[in-house]
C-alpha cells in the first residue's frame, strides 16, 4: 500500500512539473509580447525607433564616490569643540554585466578598486514611465576627519587628517526612484540610459518623479569610542527620506547614432525622518587616567594602553523628523549606436541632508557608468 501512495505521488508530482514546463513558455511568451505591443504603441517613427532585436547585454563598468560630512559640537575637559568628520571614499571602480528585455533588466557589478563594496542594480524603463533600484555597500577605514579645537594643537591637525580605523565605517545605501514622461510620443529616456531603443530625433519632456532613500551607517565600535564620543555619542544613523520633483529631460541628437541627453530634478523632501543610535563611552574617564597625561611612557606603550581601554555601551535610540528639505537629482548621459551595437556613459549625482539639535550631516553620492552592448 505505501509502494502505491508513493508511486502516485511521485506521478502527480511529475505530471504537475510537465504541466508547469509547459506553461512557463507560454507564460514568457505572453510578458514578450506586452513589452513588444508596448514599446511601439503610439510613438512618432520619425523620432523614435525600436530595434526588432528585443534583449540587451551589456558589459558595465563604474566610478563611484560618497561623500558623508557630519558636524557636531561638545566640550571636553570644560572646553568647547567642534568636530567635523568627514568619511569620504576613494573612488572606486566597478565592473559587472547588465542584462534586459525592451529595457527591464538587472546587473550586479563587483568592486576591483577603491573601497570594498558591491553595486546591485534593478531598472524597468517603459515608454512613459521608469523604474530604478540601486543599492550600495561598502566599508571605509581611513575617512578625512577634520576637527577645530583648542584640544589639538595645530601642528597635530595633520595626524588627525589621515586618521586610521581599526574598525571601519560601514555604509549601506539603497535608491529607489521613479519618473513619469509627459511626451513619450517623442521623447524616449530609455534611449539615452539603457538603450534599447533610439533617439533620432532631437526631444525633450516635461517630468515627475519620487525618489526613496534609506542610509545605513555604523562606527559602533570600542575601538571608535573616540570618535562616537567627538559625536557626542552618537554611534548608528538609519536615515529614511522620500521625494517628489518636477523636471525636464532633452535628448540631443546631432546624429542618429549620437545621443546627449540631460535630466534635472530638483525635489522636496516630504519624509525625512532619522533614527539615531546613542551610546555611552569611557572616554571622559581615560582622560582622567594618570597614563592619559604622562609624557614617560612611549607613544607606541601610550597607543596600546588607549586602545586596548576603550569602551562603548548601548544607550538610547531616538527617532527624529527633519522637515522638508530640498534635495537635487540631475543626470548626463552619451550614447553612440552602431547598428546592434552601442556604446554609452552616464553620471548621476544625489544629495541627502539630515539635522537634529547640534548634529546635522549631508550625504553626497555620484557615480560614472560606462557601457559597451549587444542587441539580440
């Protein structure tokens, strides 16, 4: 009796796999057919062509670089500070692959120099509509920190300028935007970003857009008490903000091969909401250690003994609305078709601001793609 159960449930299993391999086909050959009615459905020829080769492959390569400015204010010792970290990356380089149908695709592109991070990207653009998904990681040791303070002499700024983590600041960001064309008849953005079709004719377009931002950074450590302390305690940062903007497009094109194209956005912020992670350190009480002060001892015992002693300890976290806030989305892009062939390059530039009390900080991030494809 058990043999039969079994050998019926491994026949409805297998018969159930035969019906699903046949109609995942079909499936695909029905979302095919959407975006191939889509892509031509009500646009001017004389501006815009389709190639009949639907899918894109594209090696990518990219520049990017992030910029993470915070200030704060204190005092130690009974005198009055002002910190100005500054975690600022190298820039890195990226190179990956991108792969799409009718521009709805995805690419994941893998660090080879700069900082140590990975770039996954996921991008849907229609005739009369876009959708963008980036999301970043990576990790930096060695940020520019910049402090004003009587408690450093001059001649020491440099020291603090090439400061050294044992720890690293670890950075997550993730970008979600999305933009509406009020002439897509004539006008194409996808022509200019992913390419999967072409621009022949100069256009532009009026546009709307949203963008949502989530920032993840974190110096949590003991070996940073220092510097959460210059912070005024202040640890982790998960920054959340959403946008809404009015802008203009325009697709140059001296050429049918080649394409300029311009986007600007300005946005207002509508959600600006930080979550800010507060934590106690010992530095106020190393600093009443006889070793803190005592010139006898070697820099390299002096160092040891500071970094083996200090602490952090979890305190508080708090939520905090910043209000509007006016933030800035601008794009520049180059194209040059050979026949199924292309080639492109484009840049972006964000900015995100947040403030609270005595702590505000602005985060800038842009980036360069480069892309060489294939239409089959």
């Amino acid at each position: 009796m058990k043999r039969i159960i079994t050998l019926i449930l491994v026949l409805t299993v297998f018969s159930l796999t035969i019906s699903a391999q046949k109609k995942i086909p079909y499936l695909l050959k029905k979302i095919a057919a959407h975006y191939d009615s889509a892509a031509v459905k009500n646009i001017d020829r004389n501006y815009i062509e389709v190639p009949s080769k639907p899918w894109q492959i594209m090696l990518k390569g990219n520049a990017n670089q992030s910029s993470l400015k915070m200030k704060a204010q204190g005092e130690l010792l009974g005198i009055p500070f002002s910190a100005k970290p500054q975690l600022k990356t190298e820039p890195a380089q990226y190179v990956g692959v991108w792969v799409g149908y009718r521009g709805h695709g995805m690419g994941y592109t893998v660090n080879v120099a700069g900082d140590k991070g990975s770039y996954f990207t996921l991008n849907s653009k229609g005739k009369s509509y876009g959708l963008n998904l980036r999301i970043h990681s990576f990790t930096n040791d060695h940020p520019r920190f910049g402090i004003q303070s009587t408690l450093i002499p001059e001649d020491n700024l440099d020291e603090w300028e090439n400061i050294q983590l044992k720890d690293p600041i670890r950075v997550h960001t993730f970008i979600a935007d999305g933009y509406y064309l009020f002439n897509s008849r004539r006008f194409s953005y996808a022509s200019a970003y992913n390419y999967s079709v072409v621009q022949k004719r100069s256009a532009g377009s009026l546009m709307i857009g949203a963008m949502a931002y989530y920032g993840h950074i974190n110096y949590a450590t003991h070996s940073n008490a220092d510097l959460i302390y210059l912070m005024n305690g202040l640890g982790r940062v998960k920054l959340y903000q959403g946008s809404l903007g009015v802008g203009y497009a325009y697709n140059w094109a001296p050429t049918q091969r080649l394409l300029v194209n311009v986007m600007v956005m300005p946005a207002l912020t509508l959600v600006n909401k930080m979550k800010a992670y507060g934590y106690d350190t010992n530095i106020l009480e190393l600093t009443d250690d006889p070793r803190f002060m005592d010139e006898t001892i070697s820099n390299e015992e002096w160092d040891a003994w500071w970094d083996s002693s200090k602490r952090i300890a979890p305190m508080i976290k708090k939520s905090f609305n910043s209000g509007l806030a006016f933030n800035f989305n601008s794009r520049l892009s180059i194209s040059y078709n050979l026949g199924r062939y292309f080639i492109g390059a484009y840049g972006q530039f964000d900015t995100f601001r947040y403030k609270h009390k005595d702590s505000k900080g602005r985060l800038r991030d842009w980036y360069l793609n480069a892309a060489f494809g294939i239409r089959l």
